[in-house]
C-alpha cells in the first residue's frame, strides 16, 4: 500500500495469508504499511478477516493458524522473531486495542496492577516507580488515578477503555493497534474514545492502525483507509476520498449505509447492502464479492480481481475502475 509520505514504513505487512483448519482463507494476499506518525483505518463487515489481520500483526493467533507472507515491524520480520525478541516487541515496539474491554482486562485484579504489569516487565521499574506511572497515563487518558485501585467491574464501559488505552500507551509504543476500540459504547462515549486516541497519537507522534465497522467513523479519525473484503483489501487511498467517493461497489455500499445529515431521502431510505460476506471455507469463484454486486459484469464471476490504480495515491480491485483515473492529472 503507497503512503502520502515521504518518511519511511514503520509497519510493512506483505503479500501475509492466514489460513485456519482445512481451507479457511481468513486473509489472503494482504499488502499495506504504515509511516510513522501516519493513521491508517480497516473497514470492512463482519467476517472480513479485520480482526484476524490485526492478531497476526503481534502473532497473537492460536497455534493452528498456518500463516505466511511478512510482517516487517521497523524492517524486522514478526513472523521469524526467536520468542524471546517476540516478548520484547510486543508493548514496547508495538501494542493492540482490543475490543470489548470488559472481556479484556481480568476481573479478579485492579486495572492499575494490569496496567503495572508491562511497564515492570519490559522497563524494569520499581513498584513504587510503576505506581507511579500508572497514575500519570489514567490521568493522560481523563482518568483520575485514584482508579488505579478499582476492579474492571467498578468502571463503567468508557472509563474501562481508557483503561484499555492507558495499557496501550505503558511502554511507549512507535504503533498502537485498535481493533473495533468503541465497540458497544454509546455514541457520546464512543466520540470521546476516538477523540482521545486521535489526540494521543498526534501528541506522541505514535502510528496507529484503527480496524472498524463504521466507515464514518475511519473516515474521519484516520489518514488512510483500506477496506477489506473476503480476507483481502479491496480498495484503499486517502480517507475522506475513499468515504465519499469510493471506487469499489463495496465500499460505495459500506458508504451509502449511513444516513446523510441534512438529505431526507438517505434519511428515509438508508441503503444497505443485502447478503452477508462469504464463508471463508467456500469462497465463490471470480471476484469474491460478485454474488451481492449490483453493477457486476459477466467476466466478475470468472476473473478474480487485483488491486488497479483509480486515481491519485488511490487503488481498488473491481474491473469498473475507469481506466481514466489512472492516468495522472
């Protein structure tokens, strides 16, 4: 994936394929990179193979995964790390969000002991230094750190993703990972998450890579977008662009599924895109999304498609590309 960036990939993934069990293609042919300071946003439905993408970035998948291609963390590949190099990377080189913070954070211990954790393994600090640091990021994320000594169960859904964050931030890390980071927050809590990880990650100069259902949401949090379909990115390029224009049926669907404000029609009648995403162990053949495409022409159920150029530091995988905005201005 091109950056509008001069400065060089923090995060190179390339040509990565996850496969659990018997053919089950959760990601296929995944190519992206992020730059340091950039913030690059995954969108996609369900069963797209986002979350997938992002465990396989820290190698936090189960042991029957089969996964392949490279996954270069400051030029190091993750995926051939010695266990020990793997322990050092994660929290300090990178860290990861993840969704449904309750089922995160372990509930017989204060989250100020979890957020401690990391910061006396990898920076071997005291425990009164810990403590103290502890305080220092639940007050950087808009907690008093008083709540150091509460249990998850003590928090209500907001304060313990801003746990979740402070946990995130411990070690300092060069790339955080937020996969679905807003998940079942009510919309006045979920804008103060994002803008709390927005201003975190310009004030510390930290990449991030933001996975979501909600296109809007990616669309103005983040830099670039990339969504993924069937395991594979389907279009990709700056964020605003591909949310109001985008050049690939499914990301014009993912798109028109949010009401306009201000136009009564889209308020009247959302669009949506019917059909679900196909089982990973029986992909349809051509172009994986065919069979819920409303503009699909017949060579779209024979030939697969591949990534093409469709405008300025924008690509997109469907044969309705106009061969025009390929062309340079």
């Amino acid at each position: 994936m091109s950056t509008p960036t001069t400065r060089s990939p923090l995060l190179e993934v390339k040509d990565l394929h996850v496969i659990y069990g018997v053919g089950t293609l959760a990601v296929r042919g995944v190519d992206l990179s992020v730059a340091a300071g950039q913030k690059l946003g995954i969108a996609g439905e369900s069963g797209c193979g986002k979350s997938t993408l992002a465990l396989a970035l820290l190698r936090l998948l189960p042991a029957s995964a089969r996964v392949s291609g490279e996954i270069l963390l400051d030029g190091e590949d993750v995926l051939t790390m010695k266990w020990g190099r793997l322990r050092a990377v994660r929290w300090v080189g990178a860290s990861i969000i993840f969704q449904g913070a309750m089922h995160s954070l372990n509930a017989v211990h204060r989250v100020g002991d979890q957020i401690a954790e990391p910061i006396l393994l990898h920076q071997k600090s005291t425990p009164a230094a810990a403590r103290k640091r502890v305080a220092g990021l639940l007050e950087q994320v808009g907690l008093p750190g008083s709540r150091a000594e509460a249990y998850p169960h003590e928090l209500s859904g907001g304060q313990r993703q801003r746990v979740m964050i402070a946990m995130a931030l411990a070690c300092d890390p060069r790339l955080i990972v937020a996969d679905e980071p807003t998940t079942a927050l009510d919309v006045m809590i979920q804008a103060q998450i994002l803008r709390l990880i927005e201003q975190l990650v310009a004030d510390q100069d930290i990449s991030l890579l933001m996975i979501s259902h909600d296109l809007s949401v990616l669309a103005d949090t983040c830099d670039r977008l990339a969504v993924m379909y069937a395991g594979r990115i389907v279009e990709e390029g700056p964020a605003q662009q591909v949310f109001a224009e985008a050049q690939h049926p499914y990301g014009v669907a993912l798109s028109a599924a949010f009401p306009r404000i201000g136009d009564p029609a889209s308020r009247r009648a959302p669009r949506g895109l019917p059909g679900d995403p196909p089982d990973p162990a029986d992909l349809p053949g051509g172009c994986t999304f065919h069979p819920r495409c409303p503009v699909a022409l017949d060579v779209c159920a024979t030939e697969d498609q591949v990534l093409r150029v469709a405008g300025a530091g924008r690509r997109a995988a469907c044969v309705r590309v106009d061969a025009d905005a390929a062309r340079p201005s």
